[in-house]
C-alpha cells in the first residue's frame, strides 16, 4: 500500500471545503486513517477473523465504502477455496483505482468484483457477511435506515454485519473527555493544532456519526436478532450484528 503521509491540512488555508476522497485524499489514505482512527489495523484484522467464522461456500462478502481494499484484503486471506466472491464499491475513482492496483500486488482464488458507483445503488444478494468500515458515517442521515435495510434482505440467515464507525455520545462529559483522549491521539501521531482543527472543519458537514444506542436501533429495528459492540476505543466503534 502507498505509505505517503498525510499533510493535506499542514498548511493553513483561508476557506477550508467540505472532505472529499478525491486523489490527494486516496494517495494518503493508508497513513491518514492509521493515524486518525484509533484501532484501525486491530478492526481491519479482526473483520478476516470474523470472515473465517462466518464466510460460508458458494456465497458473496460485500465491503461498502471498501477504499484501498484494506478489508477485502483481509477477507480474501481467510477465505481461500469456499468458491465466494467478494464485491467491493467505493464511489470514489482514485480510491477504486488505488485499489485495484492494491488487490492485484496479492495471488488468490477468490474473486473480487470491484465496483464504482454508489452503495445505495448496489444489490446486495446471498450474502454471507457484509463490512461497513467506516462508511456509514458519511451517507446522509436520512438514508442509513434504508441500506440496513436492504444489507439485512440480503444477508443470508446467519449472516454478519460488521459496522464500524466514529461515535458520539449524548452525555456531555462523556463526549468531551472522549473526543479530547482522541485528539490526544491525534496529537500523538504528529498531527499538529492546525490539521486537526483544519480536518475538523472540512469533515463537519459531510460526516455525522450517531450514538451507539442509535445504531443498535437501526440494526435491530430492521431485524438483526443479535447486536454488539465487541471494539471500542474513544470515540470510535466496530459493531457486529447477526441475521
Ligand atoms: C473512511 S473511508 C472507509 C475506509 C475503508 N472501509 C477501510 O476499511 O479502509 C469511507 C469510504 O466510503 C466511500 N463512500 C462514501 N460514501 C459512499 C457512497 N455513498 N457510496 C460508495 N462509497 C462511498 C468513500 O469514497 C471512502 O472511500
């Protein structure tokens, strides 16, 4: 994977816009969510250990919002020989081609489709497991319901739904303390005032995370008969729900 590192809010800029996984963004992609998003490598390994449990032959894995591929990656490593083809979309060009050039340094025997377009148009049927690694954050609100929605008529019974997302809290202290413990990390990984306040300003209106009560809601609401959190760290959670 392309180990640039991320300096795209280093300089100050006098209007800051709305975040896009335009080509800068997808050319330090890798680096900017490794030192943004506490856990990432531990979740991006655990979703190939859920695979490996939960992947059944002849069936389909779908990664939503997939970017370089860091999960299908981890996927396809655990699934070799059941005969399963794995789709990955991610309407974003750069990060598709980045991709595509990512899942082609690797040999395997399953089949990846990838596809660019948008999640909300894509069918999802005899699915096995399907992955939203931070990406359901940045749908609007109004149609998130939806596509659980269509993610659990698709998910064969049995079937896993990983979902992984930046959360906030309805408690004030608790948000505060939490959302500093990540700045702190932030801060940690050599990002300095600038970018993170710079990062925040852009991300504001395109990213809005929800509680987790929120999405336990969703998910159950929809039909999921078993929920839980099994990661956590700060602000950031991974879910999993089983049909
Ligand atoms: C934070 S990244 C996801 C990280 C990735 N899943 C991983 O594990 O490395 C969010 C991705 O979702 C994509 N995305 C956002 N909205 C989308 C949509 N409506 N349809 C398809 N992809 C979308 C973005 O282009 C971006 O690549």
């Amino acid at each position: 994977m392309n180990a640039s590192q991320d300096t795209i809010y280093a300089q100050a800029s006098e209007h800051i816009s709305d975040f896009q996984f335009d080509s800068r963004v997808a050319g330090v992609f890798s680096d900017m969510i490794r030192r943004s998003v506490p856990g990432y490598t531990q979740i991006i390994n655990t979703i190939g250990d859920f695979a490996d449990r939960f992947v059944k032959p002849n069936t389909q894995v779908y990664d939503l919002g997939c970017s370089l591929g860091a999960a299908t990656l981890s996927i396809r490593r655990q699934i070799q020989g059941r005969d399963c083809r794995i789709v990955a979309v991610d309407n974003s060009e750069s990060m598709v081609v980045r991709c595509q050039e990512n899942l082609n340094a690797y040999v395997s025997d399953t089949e990846v489709e990838l596809i660019c377009g948008d999640i909300r148009d894509i069918d999802i049927e005899n699915a096995s497991l399907v992955v939203l690694n931070f990406t359901l954050q940045f749908l609007p609100p109004e149609d998130r319901d939806a596509l659980i929605a269509k993610i659990y008529q698709g998910l064969n019974p049995g079937g896993l739904l990983v979902l992984s997302e930046k959360i906030r809290f309805d408690d004030a202290p608790i948000q505060s303390v939490l959302e500093e413990l990540h700045l702190d990390f932030k801060r940690a990984n050599g990002y300095s005032e600038l970018e993170i306040s710079q990062k925040r300003s852009a991300l504001e209106n395109v990213m809005k995370p929800d509680t987790l009560s929120t999405h336990q809601q969703r998910l159950t609401h929809q039909g999921f008969s078993h929920f839980s959190t099994w990661f956590q760290c700060f602000n950031f959670a991974s879910m999993v729900a089983i049909k």
